[in-house]
C-alpha cells in the first residue's frame, strides 16, 4: 500500500476528508457511537473504498450487515473448525492456556472452572497421542475429533460444586456442527485473506458461541501471519464491528493491535460505547471516530480521548455526523461521513451482487479440500493394506525358513 492511498471519508469545514492509514502512527482505525449513529455506515464506506483499492479485507459480521461486499461470503457454519487445533510451530500447551482463557472470558467462568476446561484439554491432548505437550507441533500431530473432549469434559473426575454449573454454561459448544464435526479444520486462511471476504456468524446460536468462532479465526490468523513474516506494505484489513463481544484480557483482538502492523495488517472496530475499549486498545489505534454519545459518561471518555468538550458528542444528531482525530494531525475534525448508498461504486456493487455466486467461491475450496483429505486417507488406508500384506508374507517366509 503507498503512501498516496487515500480513503475517502466524507467532508470537513466543506472540502473533502480523507483517511491515509500509513501517514498515521499504526493503520489501525476505532470508531464509536450510539444506535443509529453512523458508526455501521462508516464501516461500509470504509470497506468501499479499501475495494476500490484493491486491499484485501476480512470482515466478521455477527449481523450479516455487510455481505453485499463480498468477493467471497463464508457462510462459515458449513465448514469445520477443531477449537483445539494445534497449529504449526505451536506448542499444545501454550494452546492449552490460549483457549482455556478464550472459552473462560467468552462463557463468564470463574478460575476453577478454567482450571478444569484446561485440565481436560491436557488429557485430550494426550489421548491424541501427543507424548510431550511443551514440543512445537512439526506438522505430525493429528487430533481426535472434537466430539471426544465431550466426553473427557462430562466424565472429569473432579468433584466440585462448579462443575455441574461449568457443563450447563459451555454445553451450547457441544450441539455447533461446526466443531462436532471437526477432526480438523476445514478452513484455509490463504483462500479467505486473497479476496474482500465477509464471515457470516449470525446463524450461530448464542453471542458466546458466536465471539468464540471470531476468537479462534483470529487466532489461526494471528499464526498464519508468524509463518508469513514482516511486510512494509499493508495488505489486508481485519474488520469488527460489534466489538464489544471480543473484549477482554487475552482476546486475540489485542495482540492483532499490537503485532498485525508488522505484518501489513490493518485492524478497524466499532462498538457503540468507547468504555468498551480498553486505554491499551485506544493508544494503538491510529484514527478514532467518535459520534452520537448521549451517555454522560461515554461523553466524558471521548472528551479525554478527542480532547474536546464532552458537550460536542452530545449534541450531534445526524447519522454520520461527528469528530475524528488523525495521529498525524493535532485537532480534532469534525466530519459528515459520505454514506455508502451516495456513492456510485455502491451502486454497482448492489446490482451485481449474486449471493450464491459469492458463496460458491468458498464452497469450491471447502469441496476441494474434503478431495484432498478423502485422497489422504484412501491411501492411508492403501498404505496399511500394503503393510498388513507385507507383514503376512514376512511370516510366510519365516515359516518357510524354519521347515528348510
């Protein structure tokens, strides 16, 4: 991405507004703001143009808001996604800890409901015929299906008071297709971040159920970008709205601020309080948005942050109209953010868009790699056959050998 890449915004004091991400101290961009405000809007005019640009995005959309965008829709729920996956270069205990925390944050548990979530993944891990839990995963680890940590979590011997509250809590992970089915993830990172891509997560069937299907995509994609290595141009965008759902201690949402940059990657949330961000989150973003906020203390959040009166946020009643803060730029600007329908590339896009045409992109790469893994397995099963045989006629032999 050079440095002449302008996004437009909308307009300010008259003239045109535009936001250049690499200007900026970090690429990353947070928007804010009430029900109705314009923070939805902000988000599709800002994926328009990153299309336009021809930059790769990644959209999770817990409210299928943006699947008109799609260069590829992933309707995600007719994939397969182990939540134990082991990825390159990972140690299975580091994962242990990972996603132990991830389903702890997501499902409200307390730390002995953890502790035994992470337990039970040990002995999962063990089952799957992993002998050392601190050696990085080379590529040979082969997990059991997810529907066997089932059992291992209803069977825990442990005797303790939290843990029929435990199982009623995290029961819902068990009835998702999307990880009952897994013996392995059918989900390929590379196919995704080549096009816009949208993550459709609204037929999930809780919020927890939903933030822990985002969680372990942005995990995979966090490692994806270790093995892909640095790069000085920024090529994809992770974009969140409703991200409130991924906030707390640990969320892959965090590392992404701080790391991604590196990479080349991107990073945009939205949420409808500023409190929901953490002051961490809030310094290493690059561009803030701020609308519509009729909450005193929301008001009073954002006057700290934008570092104008608190009043200004309270008083904006147009969707769309509000206060933006460049690092680059000392004051804040006000800005009338350009709504994607008064655009003539939205226009476009609506009248060509074809939903299953978009989604048959990804359903070709899930038909694929269910090819690749039935051909893996039928010789797998070709190999042990010839083994068998092999070993049947070392026998034969043998016996030969002793009656000569």
């Amino acid at each position: 991405m050079n440095k002449d890449l302008s996004v437009h915004l909308g307009t300010s004091k008259g003239k045109p507004l535009y936001w250049n991400p690499k200007l900026e101290k970090n690429p990353h961009l947070i928007t804010v703001g009430g029900s109705g405000s314009g923070k939805t809007e902000t988000l599709k005019a800002i994926m328009l143009e990153l299309k336009q640009h021809k930059i790769s995005s990644l959209i999770l959309d817990f409210h299928n808001d943006f699947k008109v965008f799609a260069d590829n829709l992933v309707q995600i729920d007719k994939a397969t996604l182990h939540p134990l996956e082991v990825q390159i270069n990972e140690k299975p205990l580091d994962v242990c800890y990972k996603v132990s925390k991830m389903i702890a944050s997501v499902f409200s548990l307390g730390d002995v409901q953890e502790a035994i979530i992470r337990e039970a993944i040990k002995v999962f891990y063990t089952k799957s015929n992993i002998k050392d839990l601190k050696k990085e995963n080379d590529g040979t680890i082969e997990l059991l299906p997810f529907s066997f940590f089932r059992d291992i979590i209803f069977d825990t011997p442990i005797k303790n008071q939290g843990v029929p509250k435990l199982l009623a809590k995290i029961s819902v992970l068990f009835d998702v297709d999307l990880f009952m089915e897994a013996d392995g993830t059918s989900i390929s990172l590379d196919t995704i971040i080549k096009n816009l891509s949208v993550i459709e997560l609204l037929k999930f069937p809780t919020d927890e159920v939903k933030a822990l299907v985002a969680d372990l995509l942005l995990k995979k994609l966090i490692n994806h970008l270790y093995i892909k290595g640095k790069s000085e141009d920024y090529w994809l965008y992770v974009i969140i709205d409703e991200a409130h759902r991924m906030m707390y201690p640990g969320s892959p949402v965090e590392l992404l601020l701080r790391e991604s940059r590196k990479y080349g990657v991107g990073i945009i949330l939205a949420s409808q309080r500023p409190t929901d961000f953490s002051e961490t989150i809030l310094a290493n973003a690059g561009t803030i948005i701020a609308f519509q906020e009729s909450l005193d203390k929301d008001a009073v959040f954002l006057s700290k942050q934008l570092r104008i009166p608190k009043v200004n946020f309270q008083k904006l009643k147009t969707a769309g109209l509000g206060y933006c803060l460049f690092s680059s730029k000392d004051e804040t600007e006000k800005v009338q953010i350009t709504p994607v329908k008064d655009r003539k590339e939205y226009q476009e896009i609506t009248k060509n868009f074809d939903e299953e045409e978009r989604s048959d992109y990804f359903n070709k790469e899930l038909r694929r790699i269910k090819k690749e893994k039935d051909k893996y397995k039928a010789l797998e099963e070709s190999n042990e056959l010839q083994e068998s045989k092999i070993k049947e006629l070392e026998k034969e032999i043998s016996l030969l050998n002793g009656t000569m």
